[in-house]
C-alpha cells in the first residue's frame, strides 16, 4: 500500500475528532439534532483550518445511512464514498479553476434533480470569491430559493471578495487559526499513535511555525520525521526550519544588561557568520522579551527557556523592557531601509544600548538632574545646581557644562515704554524693535549707567518722537 501523507491520514471524520473549532461544531450538531439545516453555509478562515473536512463531515451527516445525525457511521456507502471522493450526490466543485458563468449554469442545471442514492444533494464550491460577476449573479435565485434536497457550503479564505447579495443568503462560519498549544497537543497524539519518538519542545517549534494552520502543521511534521530520521527532536527540528538558536537571544540580553558594546556588536557578527536570518532573530528578541515583561507582570512562563526568562526579569526594569520591545519592533520593521541587514540589525542593538536608563546620584528613582538654571537665582554664570554629577555621563557633562557657560541673548518682545525727563529718555521705534540686549558674564565690569551706548547715539529720530527726546538721543 502506498505511503499516506499524515494531512490525509489524520483528516478528522467526524465532529468528535475536529480541533480548535468548537464553536461551529456547536451549531452544526444542534442543526442536526433539531432538524434546523439552512440550505447554505458559507466557511471562512484560512488555509488549513477545517474548511473542506467540515463540509465533508457535513455531507455524511446528513447522507448517512443510519439517518440524520451529528455522528456519522463511517462504514455506510454514503460515508465510505464521500470520504473517497466518489459519492454521486456529493459534488466538489474548485471555483479557482471552474468560475465562469457557463460553469455555474451547468451546475444549478443538475441541482433540480433529485438525488441519486442520497437524502441531498450536496454542493461544497471551495475558494467561492474566485468566481466571476456573473457566476454570483446566476446562483443568487436557487441560492435564496432551492429545491429542498439541495445543501450548499461554500468556503473561501477570501470572504470580503463575496458580493453581499451571497452573504445574506447563508449562515456565515468563520474558523480560527488555531493556537501553538492545540496544534502540539495534536501532534503528540498522532505521533504517540503512529509510534514515533519525539520531544516536546520540538512540537513547539512546529505549532508555532504552522501559524495556526493544522493542515501546514501535519506537512511539517512529516518533514520532521523524514529529516529526524524515524524521530522529531528539537535540535534537529531547529536546524530544518532555521529557527534562531536561543543562545544568542541570551548572549545579547545578557550584553545588554551589562551595558557591553563590545559584547553586542560581537553577538551580532557571530549571528551573521552563522548565517542566521536577522529579521527572525529580531522577531525571536521580541518574543523574548515580551515573556520577561509577562514573567514581570507575574504571569508564569511555561517554555524551556523560563529560568532566562526570570533571570532577565531581575535584571530590567519593567519600563525598560518595554523601550526595548519598541526598539526591537521598530527596528524589525526599517531593517529593509538599512544600507545591509548586518548594519541594520546592529544599529538596533546598539540603540537598544543608548537608550539604556543611567542613575544619576542624588536624584530620586535615578531620573535626571533639572538642567541648569531651572531653579532660582538670577545669575548667568554656572552655579553649584549646574555642575554635572559625578555618575553622569561624559555627554551630559559636556552639555550642562556648555549651558551654564554659554553668554545668552534676549530679545526684546515689547517696546520699550516713554520715560519722563529724569530717566533715561526714550528709544524709536526702529531702535526698540530691532535692538539685541546682550547679557555680558557675571565676571565682566557693568558699564556706566551715565554713559549713552553708541549704538544709541548713531539712530537718527523717528517719526513722532519729541525733540527733547531726539536731543537726549
């Protein structure tokens, strides 16, 4: 007999094997138990999820020669044909390769007869959004109104390309992806079953890689198992979908808490050399840190990597970990726009470095010092406030000292007002809306308040000033 692939081998055959898609195994046995079939159902969801398998289950549900019922013998004609393929009042048809009008004509054409050996006749059209404009508006009318021994399942990964005149017509499903959990539970029992050696880890990188399709998951765990030779192992698993050694998420972590440049930069070359894919290893970080900020919020972790997972929980501040997750997500995402992957994925890292919190002492929680200047005191020289602490770094040194030495300039923002014969006498116009006061450092000698500037004495009066004021000018 020749080799079954296990995607055909474990396809379920009833509602009791079906996994992950309770919800609708729900409805559709109370529709059997009560006798409430719709004439139509429209399956949506992704590949691989349960699509097909439930429109067949369904067709021996209500074919089976036992009667109506949610638990299909399996040994009828009617049972034994559809799981073949072969069952004359069970009609699959591909709207991929079949959408035209002509097609669906010929089709609603056949379903006004009654069935052959069967209680319905049933119609399963998978990828229904394939078929044309004019196919859709063919089917509308025995689609709302069909002879009684008529069932559709239409299924589609597509549903928003199905016009809505359909979609009001059928009891609308839609399947879930299913979870890396329910995907390795499977798994386990079709390897225990087929008596096959595995490890569990190794489970877990195939329900994660399966991205919730059942269907992707049974091809590669054959893959697995030709790969392993006879066994699945997590190493060898690993190795054949070229998953990120989990080594190096720690090698960096690890670097990045001891605030190690050198360290990064050298986990980020030996990534390189071993060939692995950046982009995944930046989407493993990602994972990794999302399970410290888990293990943080006090949710327990249940992989094999949950001692580093603590470990790094000690070492970071929660907020911390969350700066770096956006970094990580950010940089994942501008990994395409770097002048090479290489560059791209260390600048990330070392980001996720310069970004690294530093404690200043003195300071409360280890937040900044107020720059300078921000308290009070009116002096423009540096003062005690403005010197940097002795833990901040030499770029924050640099910039307090620069700050509190720097002369600063002033502009005037309102005119200035007229004063009366004793004081000072009024600037014009011209002068008080273009003039600069420079504040002079606190070591330089005041000038004589007596004294007119020069540049006071060169403006010539404006319009609308008094002549004593133009003579004091």
């Amino acid at each position: 007999m020749t080799h079954q692939v296990l995607a055909r081998k474990w396809r379920p055959r009833d509602f009791e094997t079906l996994v992950g898609q309770q919800h609708v195994v729900r409805a559709l046995t109370h529709a059997l138990a009560s006798g409430r079939l719709h004439h139509a159902y429209l399956l949506t969801g992704t590949r691989g999820v349960g699509k097909t398998t439930i429109a067949r289950i369904l067709a021996r549900a209500v074919n089976c020669e036992t009667g109506i019922t949610a638990r299909p013998c399996g040994k009828c004609a009617a049972c034994t044909g559809i799981e073949a393929g072969r069952y004359v009042d069970t009609i699959e048809m591909d709207a991929a390769s079949n959408r035209g009008v002509d097609e669906m004509t010929q089709l609603l054409e056949n379903a006004v007869y009654a069935p052959s050996a069967g209680r319905y006749k049933v119609y399963v059209i998978d990828e229904v959004h394939m078929l044309s404009t004019h196919a859709f508006n063919a089917m509308l009318k025995t689609l709302e109104e069909p002879p009684p021994h008529v069932l559709f399942v239409l299924a589609t990964t597509d549903p928003q390309k199905v016009p809505v005149t359909v979609l009001s017509r059928c009891l609308q499903f839609n399947l879930k992806n299913m979870t890396p959990a329910a995907i390795a539970s499977h798994l386990a029992t079709v390897l225990q079953s087929e008596g096959i050696a595995f490890e569990a880890p190794a489970l877990a990188l195939v329900g994660r890689s399966a991205s919730g399709s059942m269907r992707d998951a049974l091809s590669l765990l054959d893959q697995a198992i030709a790969y392993g030779g006879g066994s699945v192992l997590e190493a060898a698993v690993s190795e054949m979908l070229g998953s990120v050694d989990q080594g190096w998420i720690d090698a960096v972590l690890d670097a990045l808490a001891a605030g190690d440049g050198a360290a990064l930069i050298g986990a980020a070359d030996a990534i390189g050399e071993a060939g692995s894919a950046f982009e995944r290893v930046l989407d493993e970080l990602a994972l990794r840190l999302h399970r410290v900020a888990l293990t943080q919020a006090g949710v327990t972790v249940d992989d094999a990597h949950r001692e580093a997972c603590e470990r790094h929980a000690q070492q970071f501040a929660p907020e911390d970990v969350q700066v770096y997750y956006q970094i990580v997500i950010h940089g994942a995402r501008d990994l395409a726009l770097a002048p090479d992957p290489h560059a791209g994925f260390s600048m990330t890292l070392l980001r996720m470095l310069a970004f690294r919190p530093v404690a200043v002492a003195g300071s409360p929680n280890g937040s900044a010092p107020a720059p300078a200047g921000a308290g009070g005191g009116g002096g423009g020289g540096p003062t005690a406030s403005a010197a940097p602490s002795a833990s901040a770094t030499g770029a924050q040194a640099l910039q307090a000292l620069r700050a509190a030495t720097a002369p600063r300039s002033v502009r005037a923002s309102s005119p200035v007002p007229a004063v009366s014969a004793s004081k000072p006498p009024a600037r014009s116009s011209v002068t008080e809306q273009a003039s600069i006061i420079d504040v002079a450092p606190a070591d330089a000698e005041p000038a004589s308040s007596t004294e007119p500037s020069p540049a006071a004495a060169e403006v010539p009066p404006g319009p609308g000033v008094a002549p004593a004021a133009a003579a004091g000018l």
